[in-house]
C-alpha cells in the first residue's frame, strides 16, 4: 500500500471521528447536519483520492450517489428548520 495513501486515511480517519463527535454532542440539530455534511465530504475526500492514486474512475458513481444523499439531506434539514422556526 502506498505511504501516501496510508498518510490520507489516517489523516481523514482523525477527521472522520472528530465529526461523528460533533454529531453525537453538538448542541443543535443544525450543528448535527453541518457535521453530517462535513463526513459526507470527508467520505468523498477519500474515495477520490485513492481514484487519484490508483488511477482509476470506478468509485465515481459513488461519489455521485454520496454526493446526491448530501445535497438532499442538506435540503430536508434546512426545510424542517424553516417549518420549525414559523411555527414558533
């Protein structure tokens, strides 16, 4: 395995778990869904990175996917918030 590509994972490991830590103690749903935003990034960091160093495009479709279910999410959380706050 290549010492670059080792160097990435852990770097975005560390990142990784830094995140899902904002996600289980952040304060507000909204400190929840940037942080869920972040990892989804994270994710698609990786995913094109090692596409970068190996030289190959087979995760592309993924990284479509995983970018589609950020976008959306984003998109029904902002809504949700929205609705909440004219409620109020």
């Amino acid at each position: 395995m290549n010492v670059m590509l080792i160097a990435i994972y852990v770097i975005f490991g560390v990142a990784a778990l830094l995140t899902l830590w904002r996600i289980v103690i952040g304060p507000s749903i909204l400190d929840r869904a940037v942080a869920s935003d972040v990892l989804l990034t994270e994710v698609m960091c990786v995913l094109g990175a090692e596409m970068a160093i190996n030289h190959h495009t087979r995760t592309l479709p993924v990284l479509l996917i995983i970018a589609a279910v950020g976008v959306f999410g984003s998109i029904s959380i902002a809504r949700f918030v929205a609705r909440r706050d004219q409620e109020r």
